[in-house]
C-alpha cells in the first residue's frame, strides 16, 4: 500500500488509504481490501483495475477514487450504497450509469472522459442534483431533457 493516513500507517485502522500510481499496478480489487474496515477514503486510481470488487467490508467508506483505470462497469458499487457519498470514477472505459442510482447517499459523481453514448438515460437520481455551470457539463432543458454539454463524456453531478 502506498499510504495510510491516520494511526501511524495502519491501514486496517486508518479512515484514508491512498493506493494510486502503484508500481507495478494494482490490476484487482482483491481480497486484501477486507482488512480496510475503518477506511472512508479510498484512492485506487491510477492504476490497472477493470472491475470494482470486494467492497464489501467498507462499512464507513464515504469517498471512492478510482479514475484512471480500465473500469468497464460500475457493477460493485453497490456494496457501499449505504456509505459512499462521492464516487470519483473519471478516465475509465464506463458506457453505462448502472448501479449508481442504488447509492442512496451519493452527493459526487465525476463521471468525466468515459464511453456513456446515452446521456439521455441518465438515471431517475439526476432529478435531485443541482449543477453548477462553473463546474459540470451537463445542460437541462426545459423538458427536463439532460445533454451533455462542451467536452464530450464530461459530466459530473452535485446533489443538492
């Protein structure tokens, strides 16, 4: 593990466990996370992860980083709907929103530079997020229609 804050670099009982830019990468959300059970941050990105596993004993876990990996879908975050209240998942190979609107208390989604085609099937959750123009990317009609505007793909939502 590259850094655990808190308690001397105990990252069994540290509350952010910072994992990024490992060398060599890490390539799975394996096993070895369960012993992370005070962690309510957790930095994965920058690595070589392509699905989100094993999140099971993140009772407390209230930010998750892991941009910059080869995430394809966002099946496994479910196990932290409870809990995670930002979702940082920019730079990876996502091409549908399914399984964030099961995140109850989710209050950050930067979702930027993925492979989402439909912005127009955006999950029923968008209805509770404010956007701030400053800056996310995402423009709603009148209708109640949401397109992504400016860069391509580069969306991200702030729950009000």
């Amino acid at each position: 593990m590259q850094e655990a804050k808190d308690t001397d670099n105990k990252a069994d009982v540290s509350k952010e466990v910072l994992m990024y830019g490992q060398i060599p990468p890490i390539e799975k959300m394996d096993t070895s996370l369960s012993v992370l059970t005070c962690c309510e941050k957790l930095s994965l990105s920058s690595n070589c992860i392509e699905n989100i596993t094993n999140l099971d004993s993140f009772k407390n876990l209230k930010i998750l980083s892991l941009g910059r990996n080869n995430i394809k879908s966002l099946v496994g975050v479910e196990a932290v709907r409870d809990t995670l209240e930002e979702l940082w998942i920019s730079y990876n190979l996502i091409e549908k929103l399914t399984g964030v609107n099961t995140l109850q208390k989710l209050k950050v989604l930067s979702i930027r530079h993925n492979l989402v085609k439909d912005w127009g099937k955006l999950p029923s959750f968008t209805k509770e997020f404010k956007i701030n123009e400053s800056i996310f990317f995402l423009k709603v009609e009148e209708d109640g229609k949401r397109t992504p505007t400016g860069e391509e793909g580069a969306v991200e939502f702030l729950r009000t």
